[in-house]
C-alpha cells in the first residue's frame, strides 16, 4: 500500500544524515541496500500479523556500499509479511485502519526533518 498524498521523492540528503533521521523514528537499515538503493524498515508485530512501513531511496551521487552517497528518497509504503513468502503491498491486503494512523504519524515526523536537512 502507497501512502495517498505522501512522496519524499524530493528529499536528497547524505547518506549518514538520512540513516541518522530514520534511526531517530525507529527506522532501520540493516541489510536491506545494494550499492544503488536503500530501503528503511519498521517493523510492526501487531495482532493482525506483522507489517513493514518501508522507505526507499536511491543513491543520485556516490554508492550505497562506499557509505559516501547522496540518497534521494521515495513513496513510502506499508506491507504484510508472510511466512515464509515475504512482504505482499497488494491492494488486496487489509491494513488496520490503527495501523495506517500510526504510520502517518511516523512518516509526518520524518518528513519535518527531512524538510530540514534535505539539499
């Protein structure tokens, strides 16, 4: 699921200033990048299931893997993990309405510092 009226595709910032603002709201990075791109993850463990509020970037100068790049990010989304198929974004997936609102609220957070520090 793609967040209506939410697009960080303005955003470019450092690569360890950007990793800094997610790990701030709970975001991580762990291994989820190649030397192009990143994606930042939280995890939710809800009694619906467990979902991750995903934002990606790419690198528009230097690469991921040198830890020099400037990250430009993108649409941030919501999926549903499944075991052991993985994530499905799907519009066919049902996303607790508590759970949306509360990704709003982490993703409102993240862009007001982006807004702060992006180039």
């Amino acid at each position: 699921m793609y967040f209506e009226n939410i697009d960080f595709s303005a955003y470019k910032l450092d690569l360890k200033q950007l990793t800094s603002i997610m790990e701030n709201h709970g975001m991580v990075l762990a291994g989820q990048w190649d030397y192009e791109r990143v994606t930042y993850d939280y995890k939710f463990e809800i009694k619906e299931g467990i979902y991750y509020l995903r934002i990606p970037g790419v690198a528009i100068e230097g690469d991921v893997g040198s830890g020099k790049a400037i990250i430009q990010t993108k649409k941030p989304y919501l999926g549903k993990h499944y075991y052991p198929h993985g994530v499905e974004y799907g519009e066919d997936e049902h996303f607790p309405e508590h759970l949306v609102k509360k990704c709003k609220e982490i993703l409102s957070q993240i862009e007001q510092e982006l807004k702060t520090f992006s180039n």
